[in-house]
C-alpha cells in the first residue's frame, strides 16, 4: 500500500479576520502551503481539493465554497469538493484527501479548512454551533455547546475529583504555547495567580458554564489551514524531497449517537476512543508510541477527558500528570503544544487541518523556541464534532521511523 | 490662579466630586494593573497615548479615540463639567483610559472606555471601575451608557442588563448623541457588582509609586508593526 505524505503546509493567523472574506482567508492558507512545497508555480499538479467549512452558508451567507477556492486561487480545471462534519470537517476533508491518495485515485491532493465566525456576534456564533444539536430534543431547549461542555465538566468532577484548580492548570499551560505560536489567536500567558489562586480571579476569570470559566473556553476565531498530500510511490514525490519526510501513518473515525443523553455513559466519549483504536491500528502503533499531543480543547475538560479516551492516561489520572507538568512542552507527553483550540483559537472548519499542520511542524522540527517538543517521532491529532458524535484521529510520522 | 473674567465665564461651574480611591487588579496575566484617577498633569502623556488610534478603524477605535483626545483636552482646558479620567497602568504603562461625568449630583455620563492592552479584559474592569466611581463614591443614582462599537453593546448592554430609556428618547438622550442611551440604575449595579468589580484597596505604596509616572505603550496591538515602528 503507498503511504501518504504531508509536503506542503499552511496556515492563516488565527483570530479576527474580518477585513477578508471567507475565500480569501482559505486562499491564504492554500497559498502558504503551495509555498511551503515549493509548487506555486505548478498548483495544476494537484488532482484533487477537499475544503472543510462548517458555517459559510449560515453566518457568511455563501456557499459553493470549494468552487469558488478553486477559482481564487486559479486552479481551475481542479475537481473540488466541500466536506462539512461540524467541528470535525477539518480532519474529515483530511481523512477524504488520505483516501483519495492511498486508494491510488490520486497523488497530489490539496486539503483547505477554513472559517469566518466573527463575522456574526458571539451569540450568532455560539447559535450557529449550536445547530448540529438536535433540534427537537436539545436545541429547542437552548442547550448551547458551551453548556454541554459545563455539565460534562461537573459530571467529571464528580465522578474523578477534578477541580477547577486543574482546568486552570490546563489552560496555564495552553496559553504559555500559544504565546510562542505566531499564528495564536491568544497569545497572551495567564497565570495560575491571575485565573485562579489571586484576589481578583472570580471577576477577570468569570464564569461562562459554571464550573467553565472564561478562561476554560476556547475563543471565537476566524481563520485557515492547508495541507498537501502526494503519495510517496509517486514521480511527484520527487518534488518534494526538501519538504517531505512526514506522512500519515493512520487515520481513524468513529461516530456516536447524535444525542448526549442516548448514551450509556454521558462521561465514555466512545467515538473518540474507537476512533483512536482504528487510527492506531492503521499505524500499526499504540498510545505508548505517541510523542505528543494536539487535542480538540474547546473546554478545558475535553483535553483532560480525550487524552484518557486515546490511552495517553488512565481514566481519571489526567489531572495528576498535568499537575506534574508531563503535558507541557517539556514533558512527557506534551499535549496542545500550538496552544490547542484554547488558545490558538477554533474556526470549526480549519481547526482539524491546522492540528495535522502543527503535528507536520513538529515532527519537521520547525516549530517556535521554546514549543519546540525533543526529538518527536509520532504525534496524534484527535478533532471532536458535536459533543463527541464524530471524531476523526489522526497519527502523523516521520516517514521512516 | 488669576483668571480674567472671559476665562471664568467659559469655564463651567463644577459639583463637589469625591476621589476615587485607587486600587490594584491581578489580570489574568498575573501583571499587576493600578486604578487610579489621571491628574491633569498628566493630559500630554493620556493624549500621546491615545494619538495613534486616531488612525485605527478597525472595532471604531478611531471614533473612540477621537472622541476621547477631545474630552481629555476640554477637561484639561476646563470645557468640559465634573469630568473624571481614569487610567489603568501596569508598572506606568498605560493600558487603558475611561472618561466620564457627572451631569447633575444624580445622574452620571459615562463617556468613552479605550482599552490598549488587549485581550486581559482591561477595558471591562475599567468600565467597572467608572461605575464604582459613579455609584459607589459620588453616589450617584443611574448612569446614561451609550456604545459605539458592537464590543461596546456586549460588554455593557448586553452583560449589564442595562435598561433602555429609548421610550423616553428625545427628553432622556446621552450627550454623545446618535444612539440610543442605556442606564445603569443602582438596582442593576448592586445585583451585578460582586461579578463586575473587583481590586484591592489600599494599594501598596510602593505599587502606586511605580504608576508613576505614566509611560506611552510599548505596543498597539490596534496599530500593525506599532512596535517595529516604534524602535526604528
């Protein structure tokens, strides 16, 4: 089976871009990337475009938005497709663009996510997520993703003894990389003194979600990634030697009940766990290979209950490596080192090729001082749509480890 | 001071106003931001400060800053009535400025919030601070509170509950103009204080003699390549 190769990566500064539109936000990424490959002059190359997006036909108004990428970037007669998975498009058009290329249909593949939310109020923003609830049985109710979020939380905390002390530990963390990554919406530190343990931290650190506080949701962000893909049995290939090096060694997808409440077990994110087991497999790997971490941290606690899903920690153990510092940059298994969705940001329809983008730069060895994680060999991306009703993971490896 | 007679017909008559005690504030950052009243001492280095997002459209930071230059220079000029200016400073640097008024001994005229250091929520504690200083030290009643900026509508409107006077509008109207004016009445104040205020009183000396003297922003986040531009 030909393995398939990241030669090529982009990415848009994460957070308001509303000078541009839509398209030209995705164009930028592509753009980047064709860059990064060395192929601006040769873009017809490319066989195939996916384009992740969640909401450009409800809060941009526009829709045919791989056609018009596609014509944005002049790339005409390219075939072009849209892959919208809510929150999770960005690893699914990734996915798409895996099996175009490993199923030999074909070899250079472009995939682009991007999203424009502060094109809308907050509000609209959080009503536009809102809307891959059910709409009978939760929207209808006003049942918002952050609310999810704060009740997941506080079922953890019960069941696990989680505190609030250790979200902030999460989110500490979360911000000190997202200082160091130029492309951060935030990238402003926090400390455990200013969100938690000071005098002041009950009112600059509100609550969003109870037990969520502002510091324990990720920010509403404009912004795109871009990725190519070439099979390394290709004559492409060759083009890209000086980028190359790092491919997709497996790639997994689950789904869940649509409903929360339809679940045995509101706390057991099955889809994420079956979707790393079918990624593992794929790779031939287990959790004990993993060098590190990008994980969809929306809320805070979804980094915590992910990384025990994959296998990275034991079921309610996460909060004791965190308080030992195992998941920063220099520890054992750094986790969210771009800043995660935290602090980076989270334009839905980008946010799951940006993860791939940051495993890409980490395994090159590219990534900023002080974010940089020691010799990595294989790093796992996990991007989670809806409330963990479709997940798509993603292991990418140096190509000859 | 002597002032002749044109000089004292220009200025106008001023209501007693009580200081605004300072205070200090931990951001999220864990820097250290001080609250204090501004002196008019200090007008060159508040205007200096606001100068560059004259030319900043982006989240109508140039109509706040317009608004606020003049505002600043007609209180230093003695122009405007029972202004007060409050700056937010961390270690001098200055990261935010608001400006507001008393109108009558009730009521209070909440005029501009400019938030430099952003992303720390400077500016909502600042809006806060101008609150306190309305309702809590000059005892006033209600506020009027116009936005001019959708960020503005959210952090006051929206998460103040504030109550519109639009019903009441052209007798009830903000001294701004142009948009509709909110208020914050004393009944809406105290159910969202403990959420809203908050610092420590007194500040160290030590902590309030480093506010001083005030100091230009090392950086506009507003403004691209302010740093860059600043150091070449």
């Amino acid at each position: 089976m030909r393995k398939v190769a990241v030669v090529g990566i982009g990415h848009t500064r994460f957070g308001n871009l509303s000078d541009y539109n839509l398209v030209d936000v995705m164009a930028m990424a592509s753009l980047d990337a064709m860059e990064d490959a060395g192929i601006t002059e040769e873009r017809t190359l490319i066989d195939q475009l996916f384009v992740a997006n969640m909401g450009g036909g409800i809060i941009n108004h526009q829709t045919g938005i791989a056609s018009a990428l596609v014509s944005r970037i002049a790339m005409e007669p390219t075939p072009a497709e849209l892959i919208e998975n809510g929150p999770a498009s960005g690893a699914s058009a990734v996915k798409l663009g895996y099996m175009a290329v490993k199923s030999g249909m074909a070899d250079l593949v472009m995939v682009t996510g991007g999203e424009l939310m502060r094109a809308v109020t907050g509000w609209k923003g959080t009503d536009f997520v809102a809307t891959l609830l059910h709409p009978d049985v939760e929207y209808r109710y006003g049942l918002t993703l952050p609310a999810f979020g704060g009740m997941f939380t506080r079922l953890y905390m019960e069941r696990y003894g989680l505190t609030e002390r250790d979200l902030a530990l999460v989110a500490v963390k979360d911000h000190a990389n997202g200082a160091k990554n130029p492309f951060a919406h935030v990238q402003n530190e926090c400390t455990m003194e200013g969100i938690y343990d000071g005098p002041n931290a009950e009112v600059v650190n509100n609550y969003v979600a109870e037990p969520l506080r502002l510091y324990s949701m990720c920010p509403v962000s404009d912004g795109a990634a871009s990725l190519l893909l070439c099979a390394t049995d290709s004559p492409l290939y060759e083009r890209f030697k000086k980028r190359a090096g790092i491919v997709i060694s497996g790639i997994g997808s689950a789904t869940d009940t649509h409903c929360v409440h339809n679940r045995k077990d509101p706390l057991d994110l099955e889809a994420v766990r079956i979707s790393a087991e079918r990624a593992y497999q794929n790779a031939c790997l287990t959790a004990s290979d993993i060098s590190f971490a990008e994980l969809h941290d929306a809320f805070v606690i979804l980094e915590i209950a992910i990384s025990e899903e994959i296998g990275l920690f034991r079921k309610g153990e996460a909060k004791n490596a965190i308080a030992e510092g195992a998941t920063k940059v220099t520890g054992s298994m750094p986790i969210n080192t771009s800043g995660g969705l935290k602090a980076k940001g989270h334009p839905v329809g980008a946010t799951g090729v940006s993860q791939v983008y940051e495993l890409v730069k980490q395994l090159r060895q590219e990534a900023e001082e002080g974010r940089q994680v020691a010799d990595p060999v294989h790093g796992i991306a996990v991007n989670f749509g809806g409330f963990g009703n479709n997940v798509v993971t993603t292991i990418c490896s140096k190509e000859f480890a | 001071m002597l002032l002749d007679n044109m000089e004292k017909k220009l200025r106008p008559p001023e209501l007693h106003m009580t200081p605004y005690p300072a205070k200090l504030i931990t951001l999220t950052s864990g820097e250290k931001m001080v609250v204090r009243e501004a002196e008019r001492k200090e007008t060159g280095i508040l205007l200096q400060t606001i100068l560059p997002l004259l030319g900043a459209p982006k989240d109508f930071y140039d109509v706040v800053a317009a608004r606020m230059y003049s505002e600043i220079l007609g209180w230093y000029r003695y122009r405007v009535a029972n202004m007060f200016v409050l700056v937010g400073a961390i270690e001098g640097e200055i990261a935010g400025i608001v400006t507001s008024r008393m109108a009558s001994p009730e009521i209070g005229i909440s005029l501009h919030t400019l938030t430099i250091k952003r992303g720390l929520r400077v500016g909502a504690q600042l809006f806060a601070a101008k609150m306190e200083h309305h309702l809590d030290y000059l005892k006033q009643k209600e506020v009027y509170i116009v936005a001019e900026s959708p960020i503005g509508f959210k952090r006051w409107m929206i998460e103040y509950d504030l109550e519109s006077r639009e019903d009441r509008y052209p007798e009830v109207q903000h001294e701004l103009g142009g948009v509709p004016t909110y208020s914050l009445t004393r009944d809406l104040y105290e159910k969202v204080k403990d959420k809203k205020v908050t610092g420590i009183r007194p500040v160290p000396e030590e902590i309030v003699a480093a506010s001083r003297p005030l100091r230009v922003p090392t950086e506009y986040s507003q403004v691209p390549n302010s740093r860059e531009e600043k150091t070449a």
